[in-house]
C-alpha cells in the first residue's frame, strides 16, 4: 500500500504542478463565463432597429403597426409592383404586402427582403395580422377581443415530491438541467482523464521508462498507482471549479440576470402594441420573470447534498472503471496509433449512455432508464440524470454496488493484461492474444 501511495503522490503532484493545470484551472471557469457573457451580450446588443414598409389594400392595417426599439414602420401609398421597384432604394429592411382580400385569403400576404427575413420578424409580423383579422371576425360576431382576452387562463403547475419527509416543492426543468449537467462533467471527465492514463502508459513504456519502474514495483501497484493519481488531478480540478463556479454564477446573476428582461423579443412588443389598441388588459407573460433567479431559485428546493454526493461517487466510480480498460489499452500496445483498434469497445457504452441520455429525461421511470443506470458502464451518467428528478432509494444503492463491483471487475481484467503487455514490444496484438493474456499464470 505504500508503494501505490507513493505512485499517487508522484503522479498527483508531476500534473498539478504544470503551468497548463494551474491555468485551465483557474481561467477555465472564467473563460467559460466570460464566453457566454459575451455571446449573450452581442446577442443582445446587435438587434438593430429594422426599417418595415407596409403596402396595405385592404385597408385594415392602417396605424395598427406601431414603431418600436426593434422595428420602424412605415406605410406606402403605391401599388405593390410600384412599391417593389422602388423598394431597393428605398433603405428598408422588410416590405409587407397586404391584399386587398386578406380577410378570406390569407395566403395572400407576402414579405420581401434583399436578405431576407428574420424567424422574430416575420412571425411577429403574421401575429399581428392574425389578430387583427380575428378582431374584424369577431366584432362582426359580435365578440369582441377583450371577452376573449378575459377568458384565457394561464396554468402553470407546481412540481411536489411526496416522500417520507413530507410534501417538498420541485421543479422538473431544474431538475432535468442539473441532471445533464452532472452527467455532461462525467462524461468528460472519463474521456479526458482516461485519455490521460493511456496516453501516461503509452509514453512510459515508449521510452523505457517502464522496464525500470517494473523492477521495483509490481504491474499491478504501478496501474493503480497511475490510475488513482490522474483521478485525484481530475477531482481537484473539479472541486475548484465548482467553487469558482459558485462565485462567478453569484456575481453573474446580480450583474446580469435583469438583462434578460430589458429586450422583450419583437413578437412581445407587436402583441402589446395590438392588446393596446384593442384596449385588451395586459398579461404577465412568463418571459418576463427573470429566467436566472427562478433557476437559481428552484435548484435550492432539490436535494443538493444528495445530489452532490452523489456525482462525486459515481465521477470517481466512473472514472475507475473506464481508466483501468484505458491502462490496459495503454499497456498492450506501443505507441498512440494503435489504440484506436480497442478504443471502439470502451468508449461505446459511456457514448451510448450519453445519447439515451435526453430519452431518459423524457421518461426517466422507463425500463430503459432502470437498466441503463443500474449496469456499470452506463450507470455513472444515466443514474446521474435520472437522481434530481427522484430516484428510489433501493434502486440508488443497487446501482452504487453494481458499480463497484464493476470497478473491480474492471481492475482485475485490466490488471491481467497490463501485467503481461506492459514489457511487450515490436507486435500488435489481436484481441484473441488479448483474452490468453488474461489467463497466463503469474
């Protein structure tokens, strides 16, 4: 045990001390914030103000389009062929014809643009239309859009586990975020740092390292020495991000959360202005809460403790199994070339689980969802999506035993062939001299 002690502290401490950890470390929750920071504020700033002709014959749609920040409207008196052929000079974005029989043939409006037209513009365009098409219906039906405006209701239903502990209010979309999330790091993580162990066989015994390390240690010691090291690095990495993490989330939601409400989209403000003019009361749309406190908000009501307990156990649950097939990997072949033959059956089922992954949120009850987190080489990512959303309890600690019971079974099969392949040079093996690895004799 003192011996693979010692191999974890070497191990540990050569890739914590590099330049390249202590950066990614400490910038990488940064650039990550600071990426998405970015992108949301372009996003936001780079919405400017379209200019909008309407050519209206029905006459309907007189003074019913009014400017806002995002568009500017403006009438033409002229023919639409008149309209078109001057439309190029005319410095507008959008020219929205309206026919004069659009009341029973809608199919007539027409949008033309030099570059075309945005997925919000057009679609709050055709809203606005509809509305007012419904209103002219409906007045001569003697309904007005107030009555009908009065008589919508708005559900939105709240998500309460019953459990032992009582009733507890959830939320599904918080749940299934973090879910993903968790099982996004894992995944991730087995790749990376699984890599990392191969890639560490690969070049020890490519340069010979290794043929004095196996003289004082045994193949076995010297594996899960490795092993256990790189998966300290990636925990530390880990627990620092989330801290950072933590800090940076804080200070983005008081600097930045009340910017998703300050830009409503172009279809909201040309529905407001309609409600306006049809003197319809206003309604409180969900878009208008900020989206970042409710998050923030409904994440406290799950069971954080379980939860983070539970992905630092199935990170490293995770990580252990896969790493050792990737040792094994690293020990029978001599160079990073070659592993690509038996790099397809290891990185199938973590890739598979990631996939189903999105089905599972769908129906995280289904038989698909149960046995994909219950087997080993797939429970680290199903398990992890399926446990905000409530998972049974019997069914958690199955799934955790399994999984160490994996680890083990991994271990010893990997270990097999690591003893053998790790002094083997100049040939390739199949996977038929693979398996006699396996049971050759100490």
């Amino acid at each position: 045990m003192h011996i693979i002690f010692l191999i974890i502290k070497r191990e540990y401490l050569v890739r914590v001390r590099k330049k390249s950890f202590l950066v990614m470390t400490i910038l990488g929750p940064l650039l990550i914030a600071a990426f998405y920071g970015l992108a949301g504020w372009a996003a936001m700033s780079s919405i400017d103000q379209k200019k909008v002709q309407v050519v209206d014959e029905s006459g309907q749609f007189t003074g019913k389009f009014k400017n806002s920040a995002s568009l500017l409207f403006s009438f033409v008196n002229t023919p639409i062929a008149t309209a078109k052929k001057a439309f190029p000079k005319s410095g507008s974005d959008v020219l929205v014809y309206i026919p004069k029989n659009v009341l029973n043939d809608t199919k007539g409006v027409q949008l033309f643009a030099e570059k075309g037209v945005s997925f919000d513009i057009k679609s709050g365009i055709e809203r606005t239309i509809e509305k007012e098409i419904e209103n002219v219906k409906l007045t001569q039906s003697g309904i007005t859009r107030k009555v009908i405006e009065e008589a919508k209701v708005d559900v939105d239903a709240q998500t309460i586990s019953l459990s032992d502990e009582g009733e507890k209010q959830s939320s599904t979309g918080a749940a299934s975020v973090i879910g993903l999330l968790c099982a996004v790091l894992i995944y991730i993580t087995v790749m990376v740092y699984g890599m990392q162990v191969m890639r560490g066989v690969v070049e020890e015994k490519t340069n010979r390292i290794i043929e004095v390390i196996i003289s004082s240690v045994k193949p076995f010691q010297l594996m899960m020495g490795k092993i256990l090291g790189v998966g300290l690095v990636g925990l530390t990495q880990f627990m620092l991000w989330i801290v950072l993490s933590i800090g940076i989330t804080s200070a983005g939601t008081a600097l930045l959360g009340s910017k998703f409400t300050e830009r409503p989209t172009v279809q909201s403000q040309i529905q407001a202005q309609v409600n306006q003019q049809n003197d319809t009361p206003p309604t409180v749309s969900k878009a208008a809460v900020n989206p970042v406190s409710t998050f923030i908000s409904s994440v406290k009501n799950l069971n954080l403790p379980l939860i983070i307990g539970a992905f630092l156990f199935y990170f490293l649950g995770g990580y252990l199994l896969y790493s050792a097939l990737y040792g094994a990997i690293g020990a029978a072949v001599d160079n990073e070339t070659d592993t690509q033959q038996f790099m397809l059956p290891v990185t199938m089922p973590i890739i598979f689980s990631f996939i189903i992954a999105q089905f599972v949120l769908r129906d995280p009850d289904s038989s698909l969802a149960f046995w994909a987190s219950i087997i080993p080489f797939t429970s680290p990512i199903i398990m992890m999506v399926r446990l905000p959303l409530g998972v049974p309890g019997w069914q958690l600690a199955l799934s955790m035993g399994l999984l160490v019971l994996g680890f083990i079974g991994t271990t010893w099969l990997a270990a097999r062939i690591y003893r053998v392949g790790i002094l083997m040079y100049g040939k390739k093996p199949t996977y038929r001299e693979l398996s006699k690895w396996i049971f050759y004799k100490a």
